[in-house]
C-alpha cells in the first residue's frame, strides 16, 4: 500500500503518528503540490491513499477521475468542501476523516484582533530595527463586536468579547434571538452588524450562500476605522472589494489568515498592502491539533485496510 501524506509544511506528520504500524509506504509532501491539474495527478497516480490537510489541495472530480489507483482519502478534520463527495462515490473510493479541537482557530482570532488593535505587526517590526513606540493602540472594553456566525467558532469568540467587557452582537441568516441569548449576545440585522462594527470577525462555513456574502454592498456599510477578521476562508469576502476598501482608506484594517488562493501568491497585492495583517492559515495549526489529525489518519487507515468502521466524512452544508 502507498500512502501519500499532503501539505506537511512543517515536516511534523511523520514524527506525530505511527505510521510504521501500517506497513505500508508512506510519503510525505511538505511542498504544495500546486494548483495546475496535472501536476497533482502526476504526483499521486500511483497511490492507493491519500491524506489531506484539509483544503490545501482540492480533490475535485477531474483529478479523481484520473487517479485509478486511488482507494481512500483520509481528510483531517470532520468535513472538507474541496472533495468531490459524488464523484467519490462513483468512482467506489472511500473518504474518512478526523477529529478536530476548534478551539485553536477561535484563539487565533483573538491574536489577530489584539494585533490590529495594538498594531503588533507594525510595533515588532519597529522595535527590532531601533523603533520605540510609533502607533497609539485602540482597547476593547465598551467597544462593538459584531460577530458573523454564531455557531462553535463564532460563539467560543463572542463570549472571550464579552469578558473583555465589549458590546457583543451577531447575525446570520439563520441565526435567532433566543440562540443569540444562550451566548449571551444579541441578534441584529445584518445592516446594523456591518454598520455599527468596531471590529467584525467571520466565523461562517463556506457554502454557496456564504460565499461573497461580505462584498462590497456589505464593506460600503462599514466605519472607516473599522477592523474586519477573517478566520475561516476566504472566498466569504470578495477579494477584489476587500482590497478596493483598504486602498480607498474606506475600512480601518483587515487581519486575515484565510485567502482566495492559498499558499498566497508571492505577488499577491495583500502582502504588500499596509492595512492588512497577515497569517498563513495558521489558525488551527497547533501541535495538539496536528496530534489527533495524524493519530486519526493511521488509525483510520488501518481500520480501512482491516474492514472495522471508519470516520465517515460529515457532508459540508450545502450539498
């Protein structure tokens, strides 16, 4: 059996699991095997397992259907929008999945607020080359969080708000008062989250009526000092408005550790804007995280091959 472990950027997965225990040859991918389809299927046509960090590469029909030796997908986490489920089943490969802590993401996204609140990322930058002391912070007590998605993530968020005593209110299009008063929050309407934000965090799975449900409509709402966070993926904020904001000094910053295309690209306007901070994703990746991703992924692996129940993989919203 060949099994092909993907996106190990760290080089950690093969020190975080036994993977000697499945007699089987294993290969570990710390590069990304890029966005072009065949360069993907060249490099995994002759394995009969592939593990995937989550969406880092799409597994969509078209490179599926060109890999006949694929027998299992194994993807880190309970869900992963990125893998054709239909053409799985038709094509008689088998996925599985994950534990997952969610506490990591929702603690990432208090970094990020900290650091636009406090301008980490231009005061550790200063202070290394001789600087002292060139921005003036904003504190959160008393001020507005609007939290979009209320649910694990978006509620883990909301109440840390709360207990740095801001004014914590959220929307979806699903949400209700009485979901909201069990966080603890109150739900307004989607105009009065954008319009009365001092900081807005995203905390909605991607589906088809997420997707660009922060566009510019939505951006146009928002205070000039504003701060908008987006921890969970990136095509829930159209790209090319989000950058039009900042540029036109219409939205106070952006702390972003999710993109459109990922890795992002070395030229990719972003990098080089001065009102967005900027992480690589790294919002789950944390080394207990990392732990049950890779335990799970052998374990379920070797409970494919021996016949016993496996981890089915949760079906994403919207399909």
């Amino acid at each position: 059996m060949r099994i092909a472990v993907l996106d190990d950027y760290q080089s950690v997965a093969a020190r975080l699991a036994d993977w000697d225990s499945l007699d089987a040859e294993v290969t570990f991918f710390s590069e990304h095997l890029g966005h072009e389809d065949d360069a993907v299927v060249a490099a995994l046509e002759n394995f009969d397992v592939v593990v995937a960090m989550r969406e880092r590469t799409p597994l969509p029909a078209e490179r599926l259907e060109r890999l006949p030796n694929l027998k299992l997908i194994v993807s880190t986490g309970r869900r992963n929008a990125s893998i054709d489920l239909k053409a799985t089943a038709t094509l008689g490969i088998t996925v599985c999945s994950t534990g997952y802590l969610p506490a990591p993401a929702a603690e990432h996204t208090w970094a990020l607020i900290h650091a636009a609140t406090r301008r980490l990322d231009v005061e550790l930058g200063a202070i290394r080359t001789g600087g002292w002391q060139t921005t003036v912070g904003r504190g959160l007590d008393g001020r507005r969080l609007s939290v979009l998605g209320l649910g694990n993530l978006g509620s883990r968020v909301a109440k840390v708000g709360l207990a740095f005593g801001m004014d914590v209110v959220a929307w979806s299009q699903n949400l209700t008062d009485e979901r909201a008063a069990e966080v603890g929050v109150r739900r307004v309407e989607k105009e009065e989250l954008f319009g009365t934000a001092d900081i807005l965090t995203i905390h909605l799975v991607l589906s088809k009526r997420s997707r660009g449900i922060v566009g510019a409509d939505e951006l146009a709402l928002m205070k000039r000092d504003a701060i908008l966070v987006n921890t969970s993926r990136g095509p829930i904020v159209e790209e090319a408005a989000l950058l039009d904001a900042l540029r036109e000094e219409r939205l106070g910053l952006a702390a972003l550790d999710v993109f459109d295309v990922e890795p992002l690209p070395a030229a990719h306007p972003l990098r080089r804007e001065p009102r967005a901070i900027l992480t690589p994703h790294i919002g789950y990746v944390t080394q207990e995280q990392y732990e049950i991703f890779y335990r799970d992924a052998v374990e379920d692996i070797a409970a494919f091959t021996s016949g016993s129940p496996i981890r089915i993989m949760e079906l994403p919203p919207g399909r």
